[in-house]
C-alpha cells in the first residue's frame, strides 16, 4: 500500500509541475525567427513586459553623434492575456496594439494582427515571426 501512495505522489507531483508549465508557457524572450538584423524584442514575465526595438545599423548624425533609432523604446509595462490575444499597457497607460500568442509544433509565437490574419486565411506563418527563445518560470 506504502508503495502505491508513493507512486500517486509522485504522480500527482510530475502533473502539477506539468499544468503548472503549461500555465506559464507564454512567458520568455520573443525574438525573430529568422536571422534578423532588425526587429523586436519583447519579453513577458509575471504580468510584465518589456518591448526592445534592434538594428545593425548605425545612424550618425551631422555632428557625429550616434542618433537613436527608436525613441520612446523600450517599453516597460503590464500584460494581460484574453483568449489567445496579448493586451499590453505601457507605464505611461498607453495600450499597445493587440498581439497574438501560438502554439504549434512545440514553439511558441507571438504575432501582431496582420500575421495572425495571415495565420488564419492560409495557415502559414509570416516570415520572421516573433518566437520564445527562451522561457522563464518553466
């Protein structure tokens, strides 16, 4: 009997630790899928997240100061998912355009509106789709 319990706790303990990674499977790093040389960069975790913009190039302004690309950028704030759809607010309370969070042959993708509809009329993924590259609580 001994033995049996000590099975179902163990059990019960890999299914726990299973529901519970499945729960937190949106959250990591997002990156290009593709050799990118610019891009996003957008990281959830805990209600958090924080959007980064990249690019190779360096832009030099008249007086050889480096200009930057992306004002405004990164973005810090709060997340919530509905469904399948990603709500961002930024710390300023601006709301972020919605995204999209997929699952398919075991990666993760988060895509803006235009490749989900994409998705969702041919079944096929934009190229250089946003993907998890690296998960946390998991």
């Amino acid at each position: 009997m001994t033995c049996i319990l000590v099975h179902v706790r163990k059990l019960t303990t890999i299914l726990l630790a299973v529901c519970v990674s499945g729960c937190l499977s949106h959250e990591g790093v997002y990156l290009p899928g593709c050799i990118a040389f610019v891009g996003d960069k957008i990281t959830l975790g805990d209600g958090r997240f924080s959007w980064e913009k990249f690019t190779d190039e360096v832009v030099v302004d008249d007086d050889g100061v480096v200009v930057n690309q992306f004002p405004g950028y990164p973005l810090h704030g709060s997340y919530r998912i509905d469904g399948q759809s990603l709500r961002m607010e930024s710390e300023a309370g601006e709301t972020m355009p919605p995204m999209y969070l997929h699952r398919h042959d075991g990666r993760h993708y988060l895509l803006t509106a235009d490749e989900n509809a994409l998705w969702e009329s041919s079944g096929n993924y934009a190229d250089c789709t946003l993907q998890i590259i690296s998960e946390t609580g998991s």
